[in-house]
C-alpha cells in the first residue's frame, strides 16, 4: 500500500477514534451516574425502614414493607443477615443503622430479583457502545478494503503496462535487428549483386512490420484516450 492510502486511512481512523472514545465516556459517565443514583435510592429506602422500625421500637422487618421493590434484611455489624433475605449481587445496597436502640444492628437493602435496574440500564448502555464501536471499526475495514482493492487494481494496471512495453520492445527489435544486419552487410560490399535483392527484399518486410508494429501502438494509445 503507497503512502496517500496509509495517510487516508489515518485520516479517517481518527475522527472513528474519537467518536468511539466520547461515546466511551458518555457511557461510562451514564454507568456511575446510574449507580451514584441507584446507591441514594437504596439509601433512602434503608432509612425509611429504619425509622419504621425505631419507632416501633422493634428489631423485626416492618410487613408492609415486603412489596417494596427492593430485598431488605437486618444485619449485624459483621454484616451478618439476622432475618429477611438479600440478593446475590452486593454491588449496590443502601444501609441505615438502627441506633440507638438497636447499636449491633442495621438496615440493609438491595435490588430484587436476579439483576438490578441499574446494572440493566447499564447494559444497554454497553450495548450502544460497543455498537458505536463496531459501527466506526466496519466503515474503517470497508474504507481499508476499498484502498486496498484500489491499490491491487493499480498494481495490476502498471503490470499489464510493463508486459505491453516489454512486449512492443521485443517485437521492434527483430525487425530492427535484421534490417540493419542487411543494411551492414550492404554497406560493407560483403553481399553478392545476388543477394543485395534478397537483401533490400528482407529491408522493406521488416520495416512494414515497423510500420504497422507503430500503427497499432498509436491505435492503442488513442483508444486509451477516448476510453
């Protein structure tokens, strides 16, 4: 590949590089966002629920707050889970202490079922990205297999240049070589007054096939030019 393709590729490979990066950013900046939100959700749910239970002066789960969308459980200081039931996934909880009644103790709460609003919302936002990636990545391999594409072409056309010129040369230089072998001899006296016939016979062959050899040359080139 020449130069110019390497410099159009780079050309085109950086703004698809700086697309992808701000919509890397963007994603990323919307992923903490979501859990900076989701974590103050959680939060403020612990401490509605925490209240509840301070002012009922109990350490059990308050039962209208079973239909509330998140798991919620009383857990020790070691984090130990004394009653109710949590998710699996401990990446976002919220987390309100029942103090002073209760030192040792503390509400905690996490999203229900299997995954989180949040990790969801972050899903699809991964998706979008890596959606703006492969879109910018199959424009840079289309434009690259264009270039190149177009690189063979030339490669091919310059080739095909070479075998006709090589070609042309090999058919002047047999006529050429004979008619000046006649002509030499010719010149030197080292032919018969028999053979000087046979001689200028061979000289007027060989330079019609000059001249059609040229004709044919010109044809081609002005074809090239009208094509």
């Amino acid at each position: 590949m020449n130069r110019s393709s390497v410099l159009i590729l780079a050309f085109l490979a950086l703004p698809l590089c700086v697309v992808s990066l701000a919509a890397h950013r963007v994603v990323s900046a919307e992923v903490a966002r979501g859990r900076t939100v989701g974590r103050a959700y959680l939060q403020a749910q612990a401490k509605v629920i925490a209240a509840k239970m301070q002012s009922f002066a109990t350490a059990e789960m308050p039962i209208e707050d079973a239909a509330l969308p998140v798991l919620a459980a009383i857990v020790d200081k070691d984090g130990t889970v004394r009653s109710g039931a949590l998710s699996d996934d401990g990446r976002c909880f919220g987390l309100a202490p029942l103090a002073p009644k209760f030192p040792d103790l503390a509400v905690k709460v996490m999203w229900s079922g299997e995954e989180s609003p949040g990790h969801q919302r972050a899903r699809r936002l991964r998706r979008i990205e890596f959606s703006v990636f492969g879109g910018s990545a199959t424009l840079f391999l289309l434009a690259a297999g264009c270039l190149v594409r177009r690189h063979l072409t030339l490669r091919r056309e310059l080739q095909e240049q070479r075998d006709a010129v090589r070609d042309f040369s090999h058919r002047l230089k047999t006529p050429i070589t004979s008619i000046s072998l006649c002509a030499e001899l010719a010149r030197d006296g080292r032919v018969s007054e028999a053979r000087k016939r046979e001689c200028a016979e061979t000289i007027f062959v060989e330079a019609t096939k000059l001249d059609r050899i040229v004709g044919e040359v010109l044809s081609h080139i002005e074809g090239g030019r009208h094509g």
